[in-house]
C-alpha cells in the first residue's frame, strides 16, 4: 500500500474537506496549516547528511508546503524523538540549520522525546491576509502551466550519494530551497482561482494530482521543461525529471494573461483528464512515482 492510498483512506473515515491539498486553508482564521513527519532511513541517512543540514532540510521542505498554497509562512514548531547516541552537539546543529532555513519564521515550541531511530516533526503556520490561497481543484480549461525552476537535480543527487559522490547534484538534494518569492508573486498579484502544488514527490505527481482533483487534461511539452543539461549523463535522465522527488519547485495552473517573473511555461490544461507528455497519455506511471515508504539503501 502507497502513502496515497493511506490518505484516500484517512479523509473517507474523517470526511474533512481540509485534506487533498498541501496546507489545510483556515479561512475564518486567516492561517494555513502543514504538518510533515520526516523518519530516519526513510526521509534521511545520516550516512548522507549531517545535523545542521537536515536541521535546515527539515524546515525548508515544510516551508516550501506553506509557499505551495500561497501563504506567507510565519510560525513553526518542532518535534524531535533521538535515539540514546544523539549528544548535545547534535541538537544544536539541527536547531541551527533550521534557524537558518527559518528566516523570518517563529519558531514558537515543539516536543522532544527518546526513539530507536530520529523522527522530525515540524508543523508550520502561514498567513494568508493579502493573499490569494490555492487549491489542486482549481485549474482550468485554457489556463497554462508553469514552473519555478528546474526538475530532476535532486533525484541525481540522491543517486550520486548511493554511488559515493559529491557534487552539484547532491548539494541540490541536501540543501533544498522553497520558492517563496514565486509564490508569493503568485498569491498577491493574481485575481482568478488558481492550482498550485510543490514537487517534493515528483513533477509527475504533481501533474497527476492537479489533474485528478480538477478534473482536467494537462498537456505537457517535455522540451519546455527546465532541467540542468548536465543531467544527460544519467541514462535516465529523462525518468529523474519527470518522477525524481525532492526538487521543491512549485508548478502553478494559472490564466493564460497572468505574468509571472522567472517562471517557465511547459504546457496548457485542456479538457478531459490525465497528463499527456509530448501528445502521449501517460499510463501506468503509479509504479515509477515518488515514494515515501521506500526505505532509503
């Protein structure tokens, strides 16, 4: 069973309408709320990183869930369950990457406890007041598709650590950075209804997804999408850009007229359903998307 499944199961039983998108919106609160769990040799190996850099990952990757629907993160709290072998300098390594992540967010509690492996819990809250806050459900027919940057770099990276390397690639995977400036351009300026998802697990997921809770096509060139072209090395390059996790740039369905600076557009929604790469509908694609329950090697 897939993280997904878990979740369909989760809102059938609590029949909220707060859950299907990155934040649950507030509305009579005028906040945002995101909650991430992030679990040693699931989310992390030490063996790759180090206190302060998942201190800072962990933060950032919640950040970029608060500037995926379009609010102004501002609050954070922070739990942590360590094993017996973590020290004190530890601690203030990882509460030092994340205050450094955190520019400008409070970091207002949290809980600390024991555990067999590191276990990070990190809730953040974001306001909205002058904002316009997004929903998966809300693209449409004749509006383009656009993103904040490039796809694939961190599923390279990830994979040049299992190999032992160190390079661009790989600070791209441990030192990630929410799009916070895209966002809120986004969330400020614009009038109409709009989509907007972050791609920890994938551009494809997102894709997916958007078109799923829209009910809508998303036909995308794959050519206008922005990646590193050093990313041709790898034989599957093409798999990393589209299904690789972690890249934490945003894509956005907004009205065709809306302007907005340093994003790249990479396809239109039409009518239908689905994700059609280069005119092909894409199918079976379940098997090749992000997963958070695959533990990492």
């Amino acid at each position: 069973m897939k993280e997904k499944e878990f979740i369909n199961i989760i809102k059938t039983i609590t029949k909220s309408d707060f859950i299907g998108d990155d934040c649950a919106y507030l509305k009579n609160l005028g906040i945002v709320i995101s909650q991430d769990n992030l679990v040693e040799d699931v989310h992390f190996s030490m063996k790759f990183t180090d206190a302060y850099k998942l201190g800072y990952k962990s933060a950032m990757v919640n950040i970029s869930d608060i500037a995926a629907s379009g609010a102004e993160p501002a609050y954070m709290t922070v739990g942590l369950s360590l094993p017996d072998n973590i020290d004190v300098e530890f601690v203030k390594n990882f509460y030092k990457g994340v205050k450094n992540t955190a520019l400008g967010i409070e970091i207002i509690g949290g809980d600390i406890t024991g555990g067999d492996k590191i276990f990070i819990s990190i809730t953040i809250i974001g306001k909205t007041k002058g904002r316009k806050i997004s929903s998966r459900q809300n693209a449409k027919d004749g509006y383009k598709i656009i993103v904040s940057g490039p796809h694939g770099s961190s599923a390279a990276g990830l994979q040049q650590l299992y190999e032992g390397n160190t390079n661009k690639f790989t600070e791209k995977h441990l030192m990630p950075k929410a799009k916070i400036e895209f966002s809120k351009y986004i969330a400020e300026n614009i009038k109409s209804d709009y989509a907007m998802m972050d791609t920890s697990d994938g551009l494809m997921d997102a894709l997916m997804q958007i078109s799923r809770m829209s009910n809508v096509l998303l036909d995308v060139d794959f050519n206008k999408i922005p990646y590193d072209k050093d990313l041709e090395q790898f034989d599957n390059y093409k798999d990393l850009i589209l299904y690789g996790g972690e890249d934490y740039e945003l894509v956005a369905c907004v009205p065709e007229d809306f302007y907005v600076p340093n994003s790249f557009e990479i396809g239109k929604i039409k009518k239908g359903t689905g994700v059609k790469i280069d005119g092909k509908y894409i199918k079976n694609a379940e098997e090749k998307l992000f997963n958070h329950f695959k533990e990492q090697k």
